[in-house]
C-alpha cells in the first residue's frame, strides 16, 4: 500500500489508475483502500520528509518539493470525502 501511496503522491495519477496498475502486478485492491491509506499515511510521510528536511544539506530544493507535493496530494484527498 505503501507504494500506491507514494505513486499517488509522486505522479498524477488517479485512484483508478492505480487500482488498475496494481492489478497488472497481482495485487487487488480498491481505490477506496487506496483513497484512506493514503489519508493516513500522507502526514506520515510529510513529518518523515521535515525531519530529513532539518537537517537538509545541498538537495534541500527537492525534498522541499516533495514535501509541497505530499501536502498538496494530502489536501486533493481531504477534498474528496
């Protein structure tokens, strides 16, 4: 789950999408799962990405753009309940 989430978060893609790509790869799973995991997860991996970020050395631009887009996906699914 954990990878459809980070898919999710990573590209725009929608929830289907990734039903349908993870069943390619054996793995059955509804867009609704994914839809809630990622609502949890989500904040998870914006506070890993600003612990990292703290202590940010010269690649801090990317990891700041990870995590505006983990906060951007975060608000795209809040809006979808």
């Amino acid at each position: 789950m954990l990878v459809c989430v980070r898919w999710y978060a990573a590209y725009p893609l929608s929830l289907r999408n990734l039903e349908e790509m993870m069943a390619e790869r054996g793995v059955l799973v509804d867009h609704a799962t994914i839809h809630r995991r990622a609502l949890n997860m989500l904040p998870v991996v914006a506070a890993v990405l600003r612990r990292v970020q703290a202590g940010a050395g010269p690649d801090q631009s990317s990891r700041q753009g990870q995590l505006n887009r983990c906060q951007q996906v975060r608000v795209r699914c809040a809006q979808r309940k």
